[in-house]
C-alpha cells in the first residue's frame, strides 16, 4: 500500500522540488520508501533521494514526472517504485495489491516475459498491462490505483479498481495533469486550492459526503471506480482518449431459483474462504479488525483457518454500553483462539475534528469515520495490514435501508394520506417538529423513496441563498443506476445503489484515509468480485427475509458462533454529539455564525433549538462543523 503522484507539463518547466514535495504530502500513506521517475525533465542532483531520469528535456515534448511514497507489504527488498520494465520503455506506479498476480506472473513467464523482481505484484501488473494492456484489467483480483506510462506511444493510462477501494484525484487541462493519491497533494504541487466547487458542496451538504467524480474544488475529479482512462500526452496540453468502464455489478437475466440453500452455502463458503486466503498474502504481519458484528467475525474465523499462530484481532470500547461491542469481540476472540487487543476509546471532539479534516482533505461527516480512525490507530502499533467487513451490508443486504425501501408503513396504505403528507412537508418550516414522521410514514415511491433515506435536500435552506440558487441537487449517476436496474429484483437494485455509490463515495473513503493516516493497509474480502458476484445471482430470500438481512451469512457464521450470538441486535459504535453540543463544542457552535457560506439566521435557529435540549439537532450540526473547520484549515474562500 503506498501513496502515488504524478505530473505532466506541457508549457511550463516541470520543478523536481514541487514534485518532491508533493510527493512527501503522502509521507502517511508510505513512510517506508519514496522514489522518483522524470521523463524529458532536465536532470537535477538531488541528494539523498531515490530519483531517476528517463530522457532529457526537448522542445515541445511532454515533461513528465511519477512519485511514489511505499508502505513495503510485498516482496520488501526489491519491490521499489516507481518501477520500469526491463527495456525502461514502461513505467509504473502503484497502490494497492493484486492477489493473483502468481497466476498472472506464471502466464506471463510462459510467455517469455522478463522479470527483474523476486515475488513483486508491482512488477507482475506492469508486464502484464504492457503485453495485454487494459484487456488484463478484468483479470485482476485486488485493489489498486495505478498510473501506466509507455514512452514510445506518449500514452499514460489511470486505473481504478471495481469498488474504488484506493483513489485517485486528477487534474487536466490548462497545460497540464496532475493526480495523487490524496488531494492534499494536488493542492501542494498547484500552489493554492481551487475555487470550491457548488454542486460537490451540495453534495456534501445533503449526503454528508461528496460523489464521485466531483471533488470539492472547481477542476479537480476523482477517477470512478472500475474505470481506465488513457491520454495521449503528445499533443500539447494532452488529450484523454478514453475512458471505459470495465467491470459492472450486473445479475443475470433470470435468477436460478432451483439450487438448494445448502449449494448456494457451499459456493460462498468456498468463494469467501479464497478471499480470505488470499488476503493473507504479505511479507509482514496481518490482522484483523473486530467489532461484535457476524461480517468481522466470519472474517477472523476464516481467516484463523489459513494461520498457523493466532491472527490479532483489535477492538475499540466506548463508556456507553448500548453501544460497546466488546465483549461480544472477546466472545469472538475467545471461540477463535485469537489474540485479541482491546482499548477504551474516549474522544475530545477538538483534536477528533482536527485530525479528521486533515484526514480526510474534502468536507467528510459520516460518524463511523471516529471509531475506524482510532481502531486504526490501534492495529497500527503491531501490524501493517488488516482484514476488515467492509461490503458485507451492502451485498449481503445488512442495512436497514433495505428493510425500509421494502416494506410499506400502515398509514402509506391509507388511500390519499401519501399525497397530502408529502404536499404538507414540502411547506413546513426546516424546525418545524413532524417532518421526520412524515418522511418515514409517507415516502415516494421508487428512486425517491430510496433518495428520501439516503439524502437531505432542505439541507440546502441552512446555505446562504446566494449559494444555495446555484446548486444543481440532480444526482445523474444514481439516476442512470436506477434506469440500468429496471426490472431486477427490489434488494438486488438497491445493492447496486449502495455499492456504486455509498461504499465508494463514503465508505471506501472512511476506511481508505484512516487507514492510511497511521501507515495501515486495510483488506476487504467481502468485496473479492467473485463474492459480490455470488451475490448478485443468488435469491433474494438468502440476503434478506422475515426483516433481516444476511442471512445466508448468518448460516456460514453457524459453523463457529452460537445461535444467541448471531441473533444479537446490530449495533455500533456511538459518539455522543448530544452531549458534546451542549458542553465541549459550544465555541464550535458560536462560531457557525462567522461562515460566509451559511445562512445565519436559519444557523442560529438550529443552534438556539439544540441548547434548549428540546429536540437534537446534533448530527445536522455536526456536519455544519464539519465544513466550518476544514474551510479555515485549507483556507478556501468562503464564496465559491
């Protein structure tokens, strides 16, 4: 796991310390190494780095660059990035992990491919792209964000993996193109931050995160998941050729209802056991994360099947017990013969918020990010590498939103109530109480049902009007999700709505930055393609039935864990906003008024509400919080 740059000049000179610097934003993300490759740049003496120049710089020719910051996993000496094939003509540099690369490496060797590396996965997706190009992309099992150069061709391709599990931002145009891992390197290598970009900050307001391929700058995407774009470097200023999806989340035409549960258990215990096994593959240490919930659980059992010592498994607790899963880790740990580290979690909202607009670059506010940066922190002081239950909800069907998108309340079937309960809220006050239960009693119908659970468009009123007019709330992607789903079954609809959107824009984010903060690879299992594409062609009634999702994970789960354990309500961890509003985070509160980009009158209401104690309006709050502090820290203009 490892943290990448690049930049290509067309018209200005290429500065080797800019992209040095840039570079070394990402120290996090790879404090082990750093590596440079330069392309038609003028060489430079830099001392003490690990700096390679391809060809001299000539009139009208692109000047490129790679950076590359290594957390070495995989073949740990000979492994370094950026990294050439042995005729220097391709060039790569990589993050992530291709678990099938023997295989790839054994079918390149067959072939009479070259290798210059002991077991590196880098060196096994650089050939093999370079002998099959972008065709060899579906062929791959893992995560990775990679940028490809071919000399000869002036062509450089950027690619993501399926589910977007490692990122990339990119900038094109005024020649010149940028990307990185993060964006905080982006930034650093342009200069200054961009202007913000109004609709990613409707996003944000309404979602709580922002959806790809926008970023909260003006000119700044991110490059979608399962996705490979190419650019002729060539022509001045560059040119994108393409850019092609090359895997989709696609059930088949008719569902094989015939199969007994007990097959259908046998191909997933198989195909998620593989996705363990492999997910083991490392040089160095690998553990687990642990909550009381079944996805984590199956993982370590799994996974303890492969390991000849005890996997270490790392829990977070909390003082509330509604929400401490930690004794249901130790039971877990305790069955599985794990070697289990537990600590107390005890958050200051002050540094909380600090560390996480650091973190996390744009405007970020889903919770769950505080416990996963902290258990982060802790795995990060014995392992490099962690197994996580990341994708298990949205494929096997485990949030509530699929319960809630399935059934229908009592008084939505109370004829004409719908239309005037929907009319009513459209002219009620943002505060005014009843609007939450007319939302949950009386939803649409279709897409927007689903949108009425997973988005708050009257968030827009807490904007300044003046900014809130210019926002397009329009969503395409999700609507183009929905027309490409028509006539599939309910559940597996909305888990092509969560996995294409949610798991990459919010979820994958969470896991990837706070991960990464603490110099941690996380690895999902659950999210082996092969494993959501069981998902996708099983029945509906083994992911969801009588109200309850997973369950024919629960059935795997049987083989290691009790009845009384797997029927345990979900919980999780809960940081307690209420109570940081009416104490710790008063300052914070007081200072919503100062924000340019809020409305200050509607601020100052919801402000007012929350100290009275009467309603909590803390979650909404927060978010504001959120986007206060990170546009003082990245000193971005309040007007967009």
């Amino acid at each position: 796991m490892c943290g990448i740059f690049g930049a290509v000049e067309w018209q200005r000179p290429l500065d080797v310390d800019k992209v040095m610097r840039a570079t070394d934003s990402l120290r996090h993300r790879g404090p082990d190494e750093s590596g440079f490759l330069f392309d038609h740049v003028r060489s430079a003496s830099v001392a003490g780095r690990n700096c390679r120049f391809l060809g001299e710089q000539a009139a009208g020719v692109w000047q490129l660059s790679f950076g590359h910051r290594r957390l070495s996993i995989l073949d740990v000496t000979t492994g370094q990035q950026p990294m050439t094939d042995a005729s220097g003509a391709w060039a790569i540099t990589f993050n992530g992990e291709i678990y099938n690369h023997q295989e790839l490496r054994s079918a390149l060797a067959a072939e009479g491919a070259t290798f210059l590396t002991d077991h590196s996965d880098t060196e096994t997706l650089l050939l093999a792209f370079a002998r099959w190009g972008p065709a060899v992309l579906p062929k791959l099992n893992g995560m990775l964000a990679a940028a490809i150069y071919h000399r000869d061709s002036g062509r450089l391709w950027l690619v993501r993996d399926r589910f977007g599990k490692k990122p990339i931002y990119l900038v094109h145009g005024q020649d010149r193109l940028v990307f990185s891992s993060e964006l905080k390197a982006v930034v650093s290598y342009l200069g200054a931050a961009p202007p913000l970009d109004v609709d990613a900050l409707g996003d944000y307001m309404m979602r709580a995160y922002i959806h790809e391929p926008r970023t909260i700058f003006q000119g700044v995407v991110k490059v979608p998941a399962a996705t490979c774009i190419e650019f002729d470097l060539r022509p001045p200023g560059g040119r994108m050729v393409e850019q092609r999806r090359y895997w989709e989340f696609q059930p088949p035409q008719t569902i094989d209802d015939s199969r007994s549960e007990q097959d259908w258990l046998e191909e997933l215990e198989h195909l998620l056991g593989d996705a363990v096994k492999i997910r083991l593959m490392s040089d160095v240490p690998v553990g687990a994360f642990l909550s009381g919930g079944v996805d984590s659980a199956t993982v370590c059992a799994l996974a303890s099947e492969h390991l000849k010592e005890p996997l270490r498994a790392f829990t977070i607790s909390t003082d509330d017990p509604s929400s401490d899963e930690a004794a249901d880790a130790a039971q877990v740990a305790a069955r599985l013969g794990l070697r289990h580290v537990a600590e107390k979690c005890r958050l200051d909202p002050h540094s909380l918020i600090t560390e996480l607009v650091t973190t996390f670059d744009e405007p970020f506010s889903d919770l769950s990010m505080a416990p996963t940066y902290h258990v982060a922190k802790l795995a990060a002081r014995e392992v490099k590498v962690v197994l996580t239950g990341d994708g298990a909800d949205e494929f096997f069907c485990g949030y509530n939103i699929f319960g809630s998108m399935t059934q229908r309340t009592a008084l939505e079937r109370v004829p004409g109530m719908g239309a005037v309960a929907r009319g009513l809220l459209q002219r009620l006050p943002l505060t005014a109480p009843g609007g939450g239960f007319i939302t949950r009693n009386f939803p649409r119908q279709g897409l927007g049902r689903y949108q009425d659970l997973v988005e708050s468009p009257r968030m827009l009123e807490l904007l300044e009007p003046g900014v809130a007019e210019r926002i397009n709330p329009k969503w395409p992607y999700l609507e183009e999700l929905w027309r490409r789903s028509e006539g599939w079954d309910e559940l597996t609809r909305i888990s092509l709505l969560q996995g294409m959107t949610y798991l990459p824009d919010d979820i994958l984010v969470k896991v990837d930055r706070a991960t990464m903060a603490h110099s941690l690879e996380g690895r999902a299992p659950f999210l082996d393609y092969r494993v959501v594409e069981l998902t996708a062609r099983m029945p509906a009634r083994l992911k969801f039935a009588g109200g309850r999702g997973k369950v024919i994970l629960r059935r795997l789960a049987e083989r290691w864990f009790p009845a009384s354990y797997l029927n345990k309500p979900k919980r999780g961890f809960i940081v307690p906003l209420k109570d940081w509003m009416q104490r710790e985070m008063t300052d914070e509160l007081d200072d919503l008024s100062r924000c340019e980009l809020l409305s200050r009158g509607q601020v100052a209401r919801f402000v007012a509400l929350q100290r009275r104690g009467r309603r909590d309006y803390s979650p909404l709050l927060w978010r504001l919080v959120i986007l206060n502090r990170w546009l003082k820290q990245w000193q971005a203009p309040c007007k967009p």
